[in-house]
C-alpha cells in the first residue's frame, strides 16, 4: 500500500474541516502531539485517522477518495453510496417541499444495507417539524427504503399525502389507515373511502441521524 503523504493529508483537513494546527488535529484524533510530529517526519499518515474524521464530521465519500485515493477498492466493496434528496419529511401537518434532486451521497456499509433491505431503493431525506418529537427531532435525517410498501404495526414510514410528504407511525384497520404522531399534542390523522385513493407510501424509515450541535 502506498503511503499517504502527511503534508497533502494536512491541507484537505485544513480546507475541508477547518482543523489549524497540529495540536488541534491530535485532540480531534484522540492522539498525542508527539504522533503527529511522528507522522510529519515520516510524511506517512496512518489510513485510521482519515476513517476517524471521517465519521466524526460525517464527511462524505467523495473526501475519503480524494484524501485516501489507494483505499478506492476498499470503498467500492466495503461501502455504498446512498443519495440525498432535497425533499424534507414533515413530522408535522405536512411538508409540501417534494424536490427529488440529489444534494449529495452519503456512504455506508454494503452488508449493513443488505441486511436492511434494497439498497438500490433508498434514499435519504431531512425532517421538519415536531410531532414526533421526542423519538424525532426536526433536523434529522432519515434513511427510507422506499422498496418497503407492506405496512407493519409498529413501524414508522414516509407517506405521502396528496402533496404532503409526512413522516407517520401508521396502523392498519378494517377500511382505513391511521396516520400516528408520537408527540402527544397531535391528534390521529384518520384516512378512509375516496381518502385512501390519495395516499402513496414512500418508504420505511431504517435509521436516524441526529446532530447534537
């Protein structure tokens, strides 16, 4: 394996993360100082640390590449780029913003998706509002298999509505759907008759992701 050059490996931290010195960088690595200047003298960085800040500022797949070019086959085997769509689900009354461009991908573990479901179905989307706080907070991001359609109590789905986008707990009864919210300040959403002809379930929801700053 060839060597990663610590001076090309220090100016994609500092352009890409905004890390400015070396000590910073030792404290965000969990490293001592000494290790860097180790690294520095041997212009030889070890492939952890870029993995490590990888997934400490959710940095996407395109930086790895970029910063790790020899780790390529290990990407394309080991990890799976899943886009990003600019459509946000609302946990609310209904989010009318449905723009299907991608934003960007983002990468996880191949195995990790195959046990999930298709991956050549899912997607990921951002969250407004707040009735399903506190499981869901606005700003969160989801993965939605959009391949899963069965409704199974318990779940959560993305659903939409006539041109609303929501994120619900459904329940399936006899000639309706009940569309729940887990914030108790929201009432069931009950749908039934000609209601039903308006509704196209998007997807289950697999995962959450939530930044805590």
């Amino acid at each position: 394996m060839s060597q990663i050059s610590f001076e090309y490996f220090f100016q994609q931290v500092q352009s890409t993360i905004g890390i400015a010195s070396q000590t910073k960088l030792a404290q965000v690595l969990g490293v001592n100082r000494s290790a860097i200047t180790q690294a520095k003298n041997k212009d030889s960085v070890p492939e952890s640390w870029i993995w490590k800040l990888a997934r400490s500022f959710h940095l996407e797949l395109d930086w790895i590449e970029n910063t790790l070019p020899q780790t390529q086959k290990k990407v394309d085997s080991e990890f799976r780029k899943i886009p990003k769509v600019k459509a946000r689900l609302c946990a609310g009354g209904g989010s009318f913003e449905v723009d299907s461009a991608i934003e960007g991908y983002y990468a996880f573990r191949s195995d990790w998706l195959q046990r999930k479901g298709n991956p050549q179905e899912m997607v990921l989307m951002d969250v407004m509002g707040d009735s399903m706080e506190p499981l869901i907070e606005e700003g969160d991001t989801f993965l939605i298999d959009q391949s899963q359609q069965e409704i199974l109590a318990g779940k959560i789905y993305a659903i939409g509505v006539d041109d609303t986008v929501m994120v619900k707990r459904i329940e399936k009864h006899p000639g309706r759907l009940v569309l729940i919210s887990t914030n108790p300040r929201y009432t069931p959403l009950y749908l039934q008759g000609e209601e039903l002809d308006t509704i196209r379930l998007i997807g289950a929801i697999l995962w959450i992701c939530r930044e805590l700053a």
